[in-house]
C-alpha cells in the first residue's frame, strides 16, 4: 500500500469513529491577562491577551497545530487586536478589523478572549462543541459551557437549523452572530456562536486533508482567510502530520495549554 493509500484508509477509519469535537477555553489568571486556546482535529491555536480594563493592549499568539503553511503568518497578524475595546458584544470585535485577512480559527478564540476581558472576572470559561460524525443531514449538534449543556440544535440541512425554537428555520449564515446578540443575552448568544462556528465545520471531518498538497486542492474557498488570500493561496501547501483524530473522546484537548502560558505572556 503507497503512503496516499494508507493517508487515505487513515481519514477513512477516522470518520465515523466518533464527532467532530471542538474545545475553546479562555482563562483570566489575572485582572489584566486573559489566555485562550482553541482545538479540534485541523487546529490548535493559542494566544495571550493583556489589557487595561478598556481595551487590549497586547497579543501573543501560538499555532502547535496548523493546517497550511502560510497560516503561521495569521500569528502576527492577530496584533490588530492591539487598541480593541473591551466589550461582550462578539460582532463588534468582529468589526474591529478586516476579519479575512486574519485565520478564522485563531481569531475566533480571540474574540472570546476580548469578551472574557470584558467581563472582568478572574477565573476559566471552557466551551465543549460536538457535531457526531454524519453523512446527509439530519444530524445533530451541541454545546456545553463549563460542562453544562447550553444549545443542543437539529440540523435539517448543513447550513440551516430544524428545532428548536427561536433557532428553527435560522440559516448559519446571513447574519447569524448578530442575530443571536438580539436574541439572546451575551453568554448565551456567545455559546450560539461557538456551536455554529462548529456545526459548519464539522463535515471537514470527512476531507482527506492530509492527501491534499495545497489549500487550493482541499477545496478552501480563495479570499476568505489570510492564508487563502491571492498572494499566498497558491503556495498554502499542507502541513503533513497535523492532522489529530478527536472524535472518540475529548481528553486530550488542550491538556498542554497551561505549559505555554509562561511563554505566551513573557513574548
């Protein structure tokens, strides 16, 4: 069997083995640090936060894991966070910055860790998303914070809700961020968020990634990401042994988070 084969028979076994599972934690170990991580099977990223009460004022960031090499250049580019104002409303982070000219992933940890700043608290936030491995809709998927269930959502198509109300017939797309701040109050319409960040992502657990030699055979739409931008899409070549298999447990998550710490917030 050629290395492609047994690649292949790897993604093959890997799928169905459990789900796509996702793991955020944002943890203020003091009043004007907040560290974030973010992992599931593509990614693993991490960064530091420091602020002064009203807006950040610095980032360091961390990719163990990434899945194209031009993503390391997303690290970088997370400084323009640097000057954000503190708020617990996702939307208005988003909107600080040209948010395709930063990795989606890594940012998105961010914005958790901008609102987690925001409200002030010493102490961890962990959100756990799981989306079972599925071929055709419907399936399901859901979201505990803290070990606590918040959403549990039907899917009826992959990008559109079934049940339950208010979420029924709510595409994932369109508007959906801001649409769960009217809906909901901050925690929650953030849980919203993470677990649609999720839900759309978890058919990836299907690809045959580490076949793929470039971001471009993988099916990466052009434009929507820094490493997918035109003057690195044609070179976003795979990074090889990236990939991890979460979908039995979620265990081995982030379990390495604290011995970066001291680095992150040293840089």
């Amino acid at each position: 069997m050629s290395q492609s084969e047994q690649r292949s028979e790897l993604i093959r076994n890997r799928h169905g083995s459990g789900a796509f599972r996702r793991r955020l934690r944002m943890v203020a170990p003091d009043s004007q640090t907040v560290i974030v991580g973010l992992e599931d099977d593509m990614h693993h990223y991490e960064a530091s936060l420091s602020h002064d009460g009203e807006k950040i004022t610095g980032v360091t960031a961390a990719g163990p894991r990434m899945p194209w090499e031009p993503c390391s250049g997303a690290l970088d580019q997370l400084q323009a966070l640097v000057g954000c104002p503190l708020t617990t409303t996702a939307s208005q982070v988003f909107a600080w910055t040209e948010v395709r000219q930063q990795c989606t992933h890594l940012y998105d940890a961010a914005v958790l860790g901008v609102v987690h700043a925001a409200r002030g608290k010493i102490g961890t936030r962990q959100y756990d998303a799981t989306v079972p491995d599925w071929d055709q809709p419907p399936f399901d998927s859901w979201i505990e914070r803290d070990g606590a269930e918040v959403f549990r959502w039907r899917m009826a198509k992959i990008l559109e809700i079934e049940a339950p109300e208010p979420f029924a017939g709510r595409a994932l797309k369109g508007g959906f961020v801001r649409w769960c701040e009217q809906m909901f109050d901050p925690d929650d319409a953030e849980a919203a968020w993470v677990l649609q960040r999720t839900t759309w992502l978890s058919g990836a657990r299907r690809s045959e990634l580490e076949d793929c030699d470039d971001a471009v055979e993988s099916g990466l739409v052009a434009g929507v990401c820094w490493t997918s931008q035109p003057e690195r899409y044609q070179v976003a070549f795979r990074r090889r042994g990236t990939l991890r298999d979460h979908g039995p447990t979620s265990d081995g998550m982030l379990v390495d988070m604290p011995a970066r710490w001291p680095q992150l917030r040293a840089t």
